[in-house]
C-alpha cells in the first residue's frame, strides 16, 4: 500500500510564498499570520518530505535542492485548487454546464430569439441544447429527465411533477387561402369556418390547443401537419383553412390571409414548464431571464 504522506495545501501554500519571497518576515506579513506560525507550518512540511526545503539564516534564506524540486508541483496544487473552486463556484451559480431547452416551433417566432439572446448575453458559458418539439413530448422529456425546461403551449391545468408559469398570451386567427371567400371578410365568424375542410395539428402533438381550437368550431378536419409552417403551407395550397396562434403571420406566404376571429377573444397561453423537484441553478437562472429578459 502506498503510505507517502499527503501534503496539507495550507502548508504548501506557506511554502510557495515563502519560497518567493525568501524571507520569512515579508512571507508571514504576505500571509497575514505571525512568524513563528510560518515556521511551524515549513516545518511540519518538511517533516513530511522528510527533508530540509529551505536554508535559514544567519545566512540568506534559499531554496534546498529538496524545495526546489518541490516548488513547481506545490504551485500546479494551488493553481488547481484555484481552478477547482472557480469552477466549483461557477457551477453552483449556474453560470457554467449544460441545459437542455425544448420549444414548440412557433415560438422562434416570438419568445425564443430574444429569450436566447438574453440567457447567452448573461451566461455565455453555459452550453445549451435547443430541441424543437411540440408540446407533449416536451411534457414526456421533462418527466423523463431528457429535458430541463419546455417552452409549451396550453399546459394542463396541474400536474404532480411538473410546474408552469405563464409567460405569453396571444389571440387566435383564422387563416384561409387568400382566393377563400372568407379572406374578404375583416373578421371571420369560427362558425363559419366548419364549414370548409380544416388543417390541424394531431391532438398528441398538443391536446390543450387542439382542444382549444376545435371547441370554437367543431371543425372537419381533412389534414394533419405537425408544424405551424406546415399547416399554414397546406392551407395556402388550397386543402383547407385553420385556426392559429397569431404569431404563425409571421410566416409570410404570399397566397394565406389572416384575419382576427369575430365574437370571441380565444387566446392561446404559452407557458415555461420545469420538474417541480428541479433545484438547479441553470433552470433557476433561465426562469429568471424569461421574467426579466431585458
């Protein structure tokens, strides 16, 4: 078994200053500690190496060929303690590790940008993995542990792992193809919607928001897309028109209209979900740029 004796970092850093300074009166004011507890420390670290580090007076104080040898690994020691609790601290303040961040895809059109933008500006270090998904699966990802935190739209109402905190609201709109009759109308009755075939996203890609959007107008629904580029894409191909958040205008397709919907002021919530156990400082610290992004 090997039995070297481990050598006490406050010793070794006694030894560093006094071997720069090679005078135990400037090394011990350096340290902020009287002389005869600079000796007692060399030597009590010289005990353990079992050799003199350094030569006393009366003649100037030196460097023995044992300290010499010692200084370089005594210094590395302290410069990775150093580095240690730097990053030790780093982490435990969350500026430093990796998070997981998932978003449904509309948000890049609103949220997201100035989000990120916000969260690298303050945390530069801290690598982040974006996944773009829709709303369950980041539910499922956030259970499993797969996620840190979902960006998602219509969360369920209460949850015994997860939490939720709304931070966007925005007005549902129609969208039609621009040749639709309904196109010319400022504002579209849902009702009237039901009445042409629908695109819509499937009910487990978000079952909060399909179910918001089919109780407006008990759509028939010809065809599913699992994106709102998708859809609007599908719609202004003519297969049929949709109801959506009012972010989606964003995409600019030259032959879709959007108009707001009359009689109703339906609004979709996006909220910000983590694990209600999560004490991470990383998600800690991302739940408080979305409510302090500026």
């Amino acid at each position: 078994m090997d039995r070297r004796p481990e050598l006490p970092l406050p010793q070794l850093h006694a030894f560093v200053v006094l071997a720069e300074e090679l005078h135990f009166g400037r090394a011990a004011a350096r340290l902020g500690i009287a002389q005869p507890p600079l000796s007692q420390q060399i030597r009590r670290l010289e005990d353990k190496v079992g050799a003199p580090l350094f030569v006393r007076p009366p003649g100037p104080v030196a460097l023995t060929p044992a300290g010499r040898e010692l200084l370089p690994a005594a210094r590395q020691a302290l410069a990775t303690l150093t580095d240690g609790l730097a990053a030790a601290r780093a982490a435990a303040a969350g500026r430093t590790g990796s998070l997981h961040l998932g978003f449904a895809a509309s948000l890049a059109l609103t949220l997201l940008p100035g989000l990120l933008r916000a969260y690298v500006d303050r945390y530069p270090q801290v690598r982040l993995d974006i996944r773009e998904m829709t709303s369950a699966p980041q539910l499922t990802a956030l259970r499993e542990g797969t996620l840190d935190v979902g960006l998602v739209r219509e969360p369920p109402p209460a949850d015994p792992d997860l939490s939720f905190r709304t931070v966007l609201t925005e007005p549902l709109m129609a969208v039609l193809p621009r040749a639709h009759p309904l196109a010319a109308q400022r504002a579209v009755d849902p009702a009237q919607l039901a009445r042409s075939p629908f695109v819509l996203l499937p009910r487990e890609a978000g079952p909060g928001l399909h179910d918001r959007i089919t109780a407006l107008c008990a759509p028939r629904i010809a065809q599913h897309a699992t994106e709102w580029q998708t859809v609007c894409a599908l719609v202004e191909a003519g297969l049929g028109v949709s109801i959506a958040p009012a972010s989606t205008r964003r995409i600019r397709l030259k032959d879709v209209a959007f108009r707001p919907l009359a009689g109703t002021d339906a609004r979709t919530v996006v909220a910000v979900a983590w694990r209600r156990d999560d004490d991470s400082p990383l998600v800690a610290n991302l739940l408080e740029t979305i409510t302090r992004p500026g």
